[in-house]
C-alpha cells in the first residue's frame, strides 16, 4: 500500500516545473505554498513538504531521492494514516519539524568511516 502511495507522489511531483534555483534542502517560509499554488523556489528533482504536528509547521524542500529513504518512507506511511489519499497541493507529514530536519540531515552528512 505504501509503494502504491509513493507511486502516486512521484507522479503529481512531475507537474512541478521549477523557476528559481533551490538553495538548499529545506526553506523556513512555510506559508507561501499551500493548497494548489505551485512553488517558486522547487526546482526539478525536488518537491515541498510540510512537517505539522500542533502549531508547529516548517517547510521543508526535499530530493526526490529521499523517497527511497527508509526514515522518510516511514513519515509518508504516517502521512497516509493520518490523511489518507486526501491530500492535495503541498505534502503534509504528522510530524514536528525538527523531526523531519535530523532525517533530513542524517541522509545528507558524509558517512563517517
């Protein structure tokens, strides 16, 4: 069930057509892109997540390689408990955004040897 999701989420990320270069994985500005708006600062490859337990929300722009990501699969199949297929526009995860920076970060930094 949860590929079929993620299937489903690399195909509406293909109708995003990037217009500003991203400078860097994830963005502090979380209320310019909800609903249907397309975002200004995605570029190809990437796409918007908001991560929103309670009040808290942040905004995160994410590599379409961290859909391979065992952490990030595990907040998608969280997504899908919480909001089933329902969603539109901007991805939400039921998580705190600090949650989402360390899984973020984790993937990102150099393996240590």
């Amino acid at each position: 069930m949860l590929s079929s999701f993620v299937e489903k989420v690399q195909k509406s990320l293909s109708v995003f057509v990037p217009r500003k270069h991203a400078l860097s994985y994830w963005s502090e500005d979380h209320a310019t892109t909800t609903g249907h708006e397309l975002a200004d600062d995605v570029m190809k490859g990437y796409f918007a997540v908001l991560a929103k337990k309670g009040l808290e929300t942040r905004r995160f722009i994410v590599g379409l390689d961290y859909l391979t990501d065992p952490a990030f699969l595990g907040l998608l199949d969280d997504a899908w408990e919480e909001y089933g297929f329902r969603q539109k526009g901007t991805l939400v995860v039921p998580c705190r955004p600090i949650d989402l920076q360390i899984i973020l970060e984790k993937k990102a930094a150099p393996a240590s040897r």
